[in-house]
C-alpha cells in the first residue's frame, strides 16, 4: 500500500505494546488508526463536545470513530487490497463530515479527518474521482469566473433546473446553494500599504480565504479595519510576483478533504511562496475561516512539506487567537465599546474551532464588550461540513445534525443575533431559515471606539 499522506509522526506509535493491534498492512498510516484504544468512550457522548456527529443522529456504533477504526483495522488486516473498499466501510467513512471532534475528544486523539483524506486519495487512486468530487476541489479555481455566480442563481430561481442538476450531479435539490458576492473582496494595492516607521514592529499579514473572499468580503473588510484600528499594520496576503496563476490564495482544503492530494499539495506550495517574505520576518499571519487556518497548521504538515511548513504552522492564528495572544503581551491597546441597542448574542463555533480550543479566545473577547449578553450554543457539527449538506445522498442527515441542538437554540431565541466564523456553518444556518450570522470580525467593528470616544486605539 503506498500511502499518500506523510504519517511519519505516527512512526513509533504503539511499538512495543502487545496489545497495541496494529494492522498488518497500511505501514504508518496503520498505526495512526490503532491509536484508538477501543473505549468506546466516541458512543457515549451526549449533549457535550462535537464527536461524532453521525453516530449521534444514527446510533449506528459504525459511526462512531471508533466504528469506523474497527472496519479500518478488518480492512487492513486483509491481505486483499480491494478490502479497504468494503461496502461497510465506504458507507462509514462517507458520513464522516471530518469535524476534528474526535482529535480533541477522544482520550487518544485519533484523527479521523486525516484518515479519510488518506482514505479518499486511495480510492481516487484506484478508482477515479467522480465527476462532482472534482467540481468541490476545484471550486477555488472556478469561482473566479464571474459566469459562475449567474449560473448558481440561475440553478437556486428554477426548481427544475435543481432537479436536473441533482439527478446529474448528485447536488439536493433542496438545498440552496450560496451564491457569492457581487463583487470579491479588494486586496489592497501595494501603494496603500506603505509602512509608516511607527508601525514597523506592529505588522500583521490578513490572510483571507478563498470563502471570505467570493462570498463573504464584509468579514475580511472588517478584519482588515479591526486590525488597522488597533494599531497594526496590515499586509493582505496575496500570490508571488512569480506565481504565473495570479488567482487569490487558497489553502487546498476544498482538494484535501476530496481525496485530490497532488492539487492540494500544489497549492500549499502557492501559500508557503506567497508567506515566505512574512514567515521569514516573523510576522504573525491571521485568518477568518477555522478550517482554512486549520489546514495551514495540521493538513500541511500531511503534505509532505518539509520545514517550510512546520515554520508556516508557528505564525499562523485565527483572528480571535491573535488579538488574545497580543492582549496578553500588552501590544493589543484597543478598548472594546458597548454595542448600541445591542441584542443578545447567540455563538456558534465551528467544529475546527473547538477542536484547537480557540472558542476560549472568542468567549474571552466578547466578555470585554461592556453590557453584552452573549451565549455559547452546545452542539455538534451543524450538518453542513464543507460540501456535505448539499449532496443529495447527505441533506438529511445533515439537517439532523443541525437539529441535534443548533436549529432548536436558534429557534428558542428568534431575536439574538447570531455570530459564526465558519462559512459552512453560516450557510446552514441561513438555508435552516434564520438570519445569517456575523463573522467575529464584524461584530468586534461595532464595537470600536467611535471619533468621539475615548478609547486609545494605540
């Protein structure tokens, strides 16, 4: 079996433990499946943490990570090679939504996310890649076709154009897909960034993704002005000088999670071009979206990279680790203001988000907006999980994952405003009926010092 993610890591996982029962075949990338101790304890969540979605809406114990490493481990142990496409184990490894719930949560940290993309890239190796699977990894590269947008419109107007799409593509026709902006996010030209020598140890480079930056520009807008408010100089990231594809950055993640490991490898190596400049100045590099910055700091060190991604991996953060992290140095000087005629605010955080923890940092920052109520939905994944809640054969499964608890929370407050930083999760959220919510970013603008205050903004 030649593995086609870098498992090294996993090297002396279980050696010299008897009972470690590591598979036969399957090398490293074997070992990091055996990492589970069978505990069960994956089936025996309930109201709290993230893992595992599918089980949680099935009860099926297939699909509970520890389900599916007992298929992993019969297939492994098999010396047909075909085994690893056994019946039962495609269905379980298909309903994993790769939430990183059980990299958090389980006592071991398996990690199923990176287990289906290895498992995904094996199936594409042997047997190709369907046709929508590439239209999802591609998407970065398509949506810079202005065509594109008319043509999503045009889809979510006519129903039977839905329905001819779902009987081609497998795409539901019940769900709306999102339609990105009318115009992109503007990345600055150089000339406007010309570094004032009183902020020359106060840079910050803005990585916007590709989500914020066809769909959702407010929030990297509002990223940028938050940033440049606090005192930072803001570099936005963009693509090489030598880079002949002149399209924004992206992070691979939409060819990662589709088994499309060369395409995903090849846009790393854009991003690490393009940040090379910021790494080597020690520049911090912050992002918007959880999954996006998340792929920066664990995919890429899968990709085989070498130490150009493990240095990527140390400067980069999300938005709320950033500001967090630079309060706690004292470098961050900006007060935060009350929010006028404010309602309360309703949080949900991304998957990615729980899974590293940064959900503290959010919950630390909303805290210093004076008089703000704000509340930390407990649930699971929302059900959307990238490309997975719109695909015919997932849409209700995916919505019973929104109705585990998020749908019910927001349906229980009907006047909050709702804030998300993950795309996946603010378009469930908005094709389940509610508001769309804010990205963290934007509801932080509203509560910057007006030109009257007397807030510093250093």
């Amino acid at each position: 079996m030649k593995l086609l993610l870098d498992w090294s890591s996993y090297r002396n996982a279980g050696m010299g433990d008897a009972y470690a029962d590591i598979p036969k075949h399957g090398a490293d990338f074997a070992k990091a499946i055996a990492v589970c101790i069978g505990s069960k304890q994956c089936q025996q969540q309930a109201d709290k943490g993230v893992m595992c979605p599918s089980f949680r809406v099935s009860g099926n114990p297939d699909l509970s990570p520890g389900g599916r490493v007992k298929l992993l481990k019969a297939a492994l142990n098999a010396d047909d090679a075909e085994a690893l496409f056994d019946p039962a184990l495609v269905a379980a490894m298909d309903l994993c939504v790769a939430c990183k719930g059980c990299r958090r949560e389980c006592e071991n940290e398996v990690d199923m996310a990176a287990i289906k993309a290895e498992f995904l890239a094996q199936q594409a190796a042997r047997r190709g890649l369907p046709l929508r699977r590439q239209l999802w990894g591609h998407l970065p590269k398509l949506l810079k076709w202005p065509v594109l947008r008319r043509l999503i419109a045009w889809r979510n107007r006519s129903p039977l154009l839905a329905k001819l799409a779902q009987s081609v593509l497998g795409i539901s026709a019940k769900a709306e897909l999102p339609l990105p902006a009318e115009r992109p996010f503007q990345v600055p030209r150089q000339s406007s960034l010309v570094l004032h020598p009183e902020l020359s140890d106060r840079q910050v480079v803005l990585l916007v993704d590709t989500f914020n930056y066809y769909f959702n520009p407010a929030s990297a807008e509002a990223a940028k002005n938050l940033l440049a408010a606090a005192g930072y100089h803001v570099h936005v990231a963009a693509p090489s000088p030598t880079d002949k594809d002149q399209r924004p950055l992206c992070c691979g993640r939409t060819y990662f999670s589709n088994g499309m490991l060369d395409q995903a490898r090849a846009e790393a190596r854009r991003m690490l071009a393009a940040l090379s400049e910021h790494i080597d100045a020690g520049r911090a590099i912050v992002g918007l979206e959880p999954s996006c910055i998340l792929s920066l700091r664990d995919e890429y060190l899968k990709l085989g990279l070498g130490e150009s991604a493990r240095n990527l991996a140390e400067k980069v953060v999300l938005l709320e680790e950033f500001i967090v992290r630079e309060q706690s140095a004292k470098r961050w000087n900006l007060v935060f203001q009350a929010i006028p005629s404010q309602p309360r605010v309703l949080l949900h955080g991304h998957c990615h988000q729980k899974a590293v923890g940064s959900i503290k940092s959010v919950r630390k920052i909303l805290k210093q907006i004076p008089g703000l109520s704000f509340e930390l939905i407990e649930s699971s994944c929302c059900g959307m999980a990238g490309n997975f809640g719109v695909e015919a054969e997932h849409y209700d499964d995916a919505q019973a994952m929104a109705e585990l608890a998020l749908f019910p929370a927001l349906r229980a407050e009907p006047d909050a405003l709702l804030v998300g930083s993950g795309f996946s999760c603010r378009e469930q959220i908005v094709g389940g009926g509610f508001a769309k919510p804010l990205h963290l970013a934007e509801l932080l603008c509203l509560a910057l010092p007006q030109p009257d205050g007397e807030a510093s903004t250093g």
